[in-house]
C-alpha cells in the first residue's frame, strides 16, 4: 500500500490512486512510500467475511436467533477495528521508513 508521508506536518496516511503527491493538511510537497500490508490488515479482513458468513448462513437457514445475529455483527465491527489498526501501525511504519531514509542520507 501507498502512504504519503509530508515533512511539515510529521504525519503518514494512506494515499489514494488519483491523490497529487501533495500533504492534504498543509499543501507541501510529500513523499510516497511503498509499505507492505502486514498480518493483522488481512486477519481484520478475514473476520469480517467471517461475520458476513455467519450472517448469510443464518439468513438462508432462517433462524432468527438474535444472539446469532449479535454475534455476526460483533465479528464484522472487529474485523473493522482490526484494519483501521493495522492501518495505523503501516501509517507510523511509513513515517518510520521516511525518518530511517533522512537519517541515512544526513550521516553520509
């Protein structure tokens, strides 16, 4: 995945396709880097098709047990949590790379 990370603000997000390689916030010109999606970016994604499984099983078998739907519902909203989490984590892993690859260039 793509994240923007601008000087200025001290700040990395996620850059989106279209998105000119200038910080939203201030407006400077930012740096892109590249961060591979790390394990807990697809288990959030994994338990949240657990949760639409559920769901869709029980709506086809019909049972109408509300626990069964609270539960469903629970597995989605944590899987949810999940990538918002490990989207936080590659933010600061790509702050982290773009800090690293500062100090490189100012110790040579």
């Amino acid at each position: 995945m793509k994240y923007k990370y601008c000087s200025e603000c001290k700040k990395a997000y996620l850059k989106s396709r279209l998105e000119k390689d200038k910080c939203i916030y201030c407006g400077n010109a930012c740096e892109v880097v590249e961060v591979k999606r790390n394990r807990q970016y697809y288990l959030g994604y994994g338990v949240m098709v657990l949760g639409a499984v559920i769901m869709l099983i029980l709506r086809l078998l019909n049972f109408n047990t509300v626990l069964l739907w609270v539960i469903g519902i629970f597995f989605i909203l944590l899987g949810g949590f999940l990538v918002i989490a490990a989207s936080n984590k590659m933010a600061k892993s790509a702050a982290e790379i773009v800090k690293g690859d500062k100090t490189e260039e100012n110790g040579d």
